[in-house]
C-alpha cells in the first residue's frame, strides 16, 4: 500500500499469524508517540477497505488516540503495566525488617 508522504512514525506489520489463528485478513499499527490523528485517520480508512481485523498498539499517554479508536468503532481489549524494582537500591520498609532473615537474595 502507497500513502502520500505521511509525517508518522508508525509502523504497519501484515499480521499473518491471526489468518491462522482467527482465519481473517489482519494487519497490526505500532503507533508512536508523534503521531497525529490526521496522518492515522487516513491510513485507518485505508485500512479498513482491505482487511477484517486491524489491531492498533497506542503507546502510553495517548489517551486521545484511545478516544479516537473507540469513536471509530474500535474495542479497548487490553494494557499492559510493566514494573521495574532496582535490587540495589531497594530499601526494606522498617515494618517487614523482621523478615528480612528469611528472604534469599
């Protein structure tokens, strides 16, 4: 597919794994965090002539593009969290200091 030069950062990946696993034509956006709603909407319509299923990847604090999906017929299905603890620099709350013995390192 040939779009006009688009200033997106976006990518389009041709999700053939879900002709598998769901037996529909699918594609999946990456969306970036630059991206502006113009530049989606027109690859969103012209995605949305050719294949039945289109998954869209919004990166955090988009929440006007979740907004946008949803106006345009789309389901929130799924976030991910994703926490991270430095062990070195974890300092044991002085409530569970008593089990501090216990624990493995």
């Amino acid at each position: 597919m040939i779009f006009k030069k688009l200033d997106c950062l976006m990518k389009i990946i041709n999700a053939v794994w879900e002709k598998r696993n769901l037996n529909m034509a699918a594609k999946e956006i990456i969306l970036s965090k630059n991206d502006s709603i113009s530049d989606i909407d027109i690859i969103i319509n012209s995605l949305s002539c050719e294949k039945q299923y289109i998954v869209a990847k919004i990166p955090v604090g988009r929440t006007d593009l979740i907004k946008y999906f949803t106006e345009k017929g789309y389901l929130f299905i799924e976030s991910l969290l994703e926490v991270s603890l430095y062990i070195s620099e974890f300092k044991m709350p002085h409530i569970f200091k008593k089990y501090d013995d216990l624990l493995e390192y």
